[in-house]
C-alpha cells in the first residue's frame, strides 16, 4: 500500500486562487480574442469565485445551519 504524500499549504486557498486569476487574466491579455482567451477569462472568473466563497466559508459570522 502507497503512502500518501502530504505537506502544509504555507498559502491559503483565497490567496493562491487570487493569484491564479491574475495570472490567467494576464495570460488572456496576451492572447488574440477567440476561444482561448475565452477560456482564460473564464477560468479565471472561476478562480475568483472560488476565492471568494473559501474567504466566505472561513469567516467567523458564517453560522450553521439549525
């Protein structure tokens, strides 16, 4: 049985996701306009929103449901 390889985030996830999407948007911007800079654009909204519903899902007001 293999062993699973585990290490500590020194980033947290808002953080690397934030920087993903500007690094996405940065690609998008050097990219013609067509698909692929669609598809940068888009991964790179995601990201956003993954940032920003981890930062949600972290903050101290969030209550649990009853």
């Amino acid at each position: 049985m293999q062993r699973r390889r585990r290490f500590t985030q020194t980033v947290f996830l808002e953080e690397r996701l934030a920087e993903e999407a500007k690094r996405l948007r940065e690609e998008a911007r050097s990219l013609p306009p067509g698909p692929l800079q669609d598809d940068a654009l888009r991964k790179a909204r995601q990201a956003e929103t993954g940032s920003h519903m981890s930062q949600w899902l972290r903050s101290p007001g969030l209550q649990p449901p009853d």
